[in-house]
C-alpha cells in the first residue's frame, strides 16, 4: 500500500486488486467490478474503472464529483492517514529483491515544502498524459473536514488552487443544525 500510495507504482496497483480478488475466490475483474459497485454505491454516476492504476484507457473515467465522494470514505479509514502523511518509506532488501523507497509526492502533506498546508491530512497526487496532473486533498481543521480534487490540471498552480479553495470552505462554510422537519433556520 505504500508502494501504491506513495509512489504510484501502477504493478503494485494491479498486484493489490488482484490478491484481493484471489482470496475472495474471483479474479481481477471481480475486484474491478467491486470497483466500479462501490462508488455507484457511494453515489458516483460519472465513473468506469478498468484498471486499478488510472493508466488511461478509453473506458476509464471519473469525475471530481465521484473522486470526492470516494476521497470523503477515506475518513473513516485511519490506515489511510498513516500511509498518507509517510515522508518516506523504505520496504527493505530481501533475498529476491533489492531495497525500495519511496518518497510522498503530495507536496502538501511534507512539512518543510513551500506547498506544506497545515489542515491537509491526506490525499493523492496522479498523473498520466491524457489526464495532466491530477490530486485529491483531504484537509481537517479540527472544527470541520473538507476534500479537494483537481483533475486535468497544469502544475503550475495545482497545489495553490488547492490551498485557495480549501482556506475558502473553511473560511465561508460551516456547519449547520437541521431541524427534525428537515427545514433549517439560519441567521446570519
């Protein structure tokens, strides 16, 4: 999972979707299938998987809407945030392979990086030549928590658009109390 969090290792991808699939008696189509169940199930209606890497195919697409709303998942899953927030992780030299590190791509998650945003917890950079560069950001202020996804992006101004929306939900949004009707009453 660091290999595939870290470091975007696309074998790694396909090596997790297909051992899961394996154990549960199927094979890597199956898991693609959970794949594409489970973010319609979550509400996503502008996403096919066919890999597990993102390596582009014509068949493969999503939205910021449905990333966000798979992103937003991740909060239940702590495993996540300590893969996420790793600086660096080394997977030591065995008997049938040389020693492997990798470093965090997601500038903002590194404190140090001129991009480094205190509230991010978590996220995921990408990148492909058809997609541009890609990142999913998950940030908690400790009052609310918020995702960002920047999709088909120049690097340039990706992780500062990304800082300039999540200072703008925190700053102009907070949370609110419906009442049992389902109506609210909101003063300003």
């Amino acid at each position: 999972l660091y290999a595939m969090l870290l470091a975007s290792s696309n074998e790694v991808a396909y090596a997790v979707g297909d051992t899961v699939a394996k154990k549960q008696g199927h094979d890597y189509q199956w898991f693609l299938d959970e794949m594409n169940r489970t973010v319609k199930e979550l509400g996503g209606t502008h996403t096919h998987f066919v890999n597990t890497n993102g390596v582009h195919d014509e068949e493969h697409y999503t939205s910021a809407r449905d990333m966000a709303l798979v992103a937003r998942e991740l909060f239940a899953f702590p495993e996540f945030f300590t893969i996420s927030q790793t600086a660096q992780y080394t997977i030591p030299a065995s008997a049938a392979t040389e020693e492997h590190v990798f470093q965090q791509k997601h500038r903002m998650l590194v404190p140090g990086y001129d991009e480094y945003y205190e509230y991010a917890v978590g996220g995921k950079t990408g990148y492909t030549t058809d997609a541009k560069n890609t990142l999913v950001t998950l940030a908690d202020n400790g009052e609310m928590k918020l995702v960002c996804v920047m999709l088909n992006t120049h690097s340039g101004h990706i992780y500062s658009d990304t800082r300039a929306l999540l200072d703008y939900g925190f700053q102009n949004f907070r949370h609110v109390q419906v009442d049992e009707s389902g109506s609210e009453d909101i003063q300003k």
